[in-house]
C-alpha cells in the first residue's frame, strides 16, 4: 500500500470509535474515495463529495459526487457525522464559516463533525525540512512520496512566474492551505485557533487530540515504518489534530 494511503488509514482508524455501524456519514472533500472506502467496510452509510474540478485522482476507491465548494447538496439533518481529512485548511478564510454552517445544516440533532487537521508540529517539520529538500532537488533529486508538498521544474517556473518567484520559492517554504504564507500557518493550524472557532459557530467541542502519527509535507524519511512514526510523534508531535465536535 502507497505510504500516503497507509497513514489515511492510520489517521482514520484511531477515529474508529466515533463511525458506529450503520451510521449516516458525509465524507467532505472526498479526493479519491480511500477514507470513504474504509468507512463503507465499517458498515457506514457513506455519500462523499469534492469539488467538481479538484484533484484529477487516477485510481477512484469509492464515488465522490462533485458539488460547488459551498452548498453541501443534501438536506437538513441527512448525516449523523460529518468527516474531513485535511481539507478545512483548504478553504479560504472569508468562505469557510458558510462551509462549517453547511456542516451543521445537514448534522442530524447531536450529530459529530470530525475534522483531520495538520497541526503545527506538521507545519514546523515541514518548514525545517524544506530547506535540505529544495537543495537535493536543485542537484536533480527525485521526491518519492506521493501527496507531499512537490516543488514545480525550475524551468517551467521562472518561464510561468519568473525568476524573481523561484527565488522566492527557495527560500520560503510555500503554504499548505489557503493562508499567506507557511509562518502563518503555524497560528492557522494550531487548536488554539480552530477551538474558538469552531465554538463560535454553533460547536461544542468533546475532544482535541493528537493523531499520534509523524509525517512532514516533503515527505522524509519516506521508508520509515508506521510504527516508528507512531514513537516519534511521541517526541516530535504529531502531524495532525483530530477534532471531534458534537452540534451545539
């Protein structure tokens, strides 16, 4: 199994616990139907959506119906728990209360949004490792990991943006999500900004834990195995955070 999909997996199964059989699920942001497809073996009653022209997926797990980003296309009340894996951050700032409002339109009464959210430990990994990763890649290294954060050819770059744009790409890490810049996102992925947030907009929050998994955006140390980054997270923090929220 790719490592991408084996920590999806991971990530997921240690929210087991919240997807009792039979439940009502709506899988947001869907990509290639893997989470789906493992939520649908537990026995949930799974629909998954994404955007109509997101990530062009070459291998499709599970169907993900295409929607418009904003308005979730099932009524009130349909799900018993809403889940993401790592898209919220996609979402930017001005559009992402109406997403959350969506979220608990189609929440039954006590329903659970569970949310897989990079952390900040992910955010300063990466960073750090970033600059090791640009100068492999500018003696013509390969990056082997599927899903990480990938730097365009250095041609194809200064001839789409400029040289001006590559040097600003050498020397500050690009952004995961839809923040300024990858400093920002060292508050913008924190709990200390998702909690009150979330608060805000009609969620009780029953718990914030770590995901107990280490991984960076530019994908080091690709052959170490689950278990080893299960110990180091323990040292080095985890890579996400996983909320789960219960309608206010």
């Amino acid at each position: 199994m790719p490592l991408l999909e084996t920590i999806r997996a991971a990530e997921l199964d240690g929210l087991r616990r919240w997807f009792p059989s039979g439940a009502r699920v709506l899988d947001l942001g869907g990509g290639s139907g893997w989470q789906a497809s493992i939520l649908a073996s537990w026995g949930c009653q799974v629909r998954s959506i994404d955007l109509a022209d997101g990530h062009p997926w070459s291998q499709r797990y599970f169907v993900v119906e295409p929607y418009d980003g904003a308005h979730i296309p099932f009524p009130d009340a349909s799900f018993d728990v809403v889940f993401s894996s790592n898209v919220l951050i996609l979402v930017p700032v001005d559009r992402l209360p109406a997403l959350i409002a969506e979220t608990r339109r189609v929440l039954a009464p006590g329903g659970l949004a569970l949310h897989v959210l990079p952390s900040t430990a992910w955010r300063l990994w990466t960073n750090v490792t970033y600059y090791p990763y640009v100068a492999k890649r500018l003696v013509g290294g390969r990056h082997l990991v599927p899903g990480a954060v990938e730097a365009p050819d250095r041609a194809a770059t200064v001839e789409k943006h400029g040289l001006a744009h590559l040097v600003k790409r050498a020397v500050l890490p690009p952004p995961l999500g839809a923040y300024p810049n990858a400093l920002a996102e060292l508050y913008y992925f924190s709990r200390a900004r998702w909690l009150p947030f979330f608060r805000r907009h009609g969620f009780e929050v029953v718990s914030a834990d770590a995901g107990g998994i280490f991984y960076t955006g530019i994908g080091l140390l690709p052959s170490l195995p689950l278990a080893a980054r299960q110990r180091l997270a323990r040292l080095l923090g985890s890579a996400c955070t996983n909320l789960v929220l219960r309608r206010a």
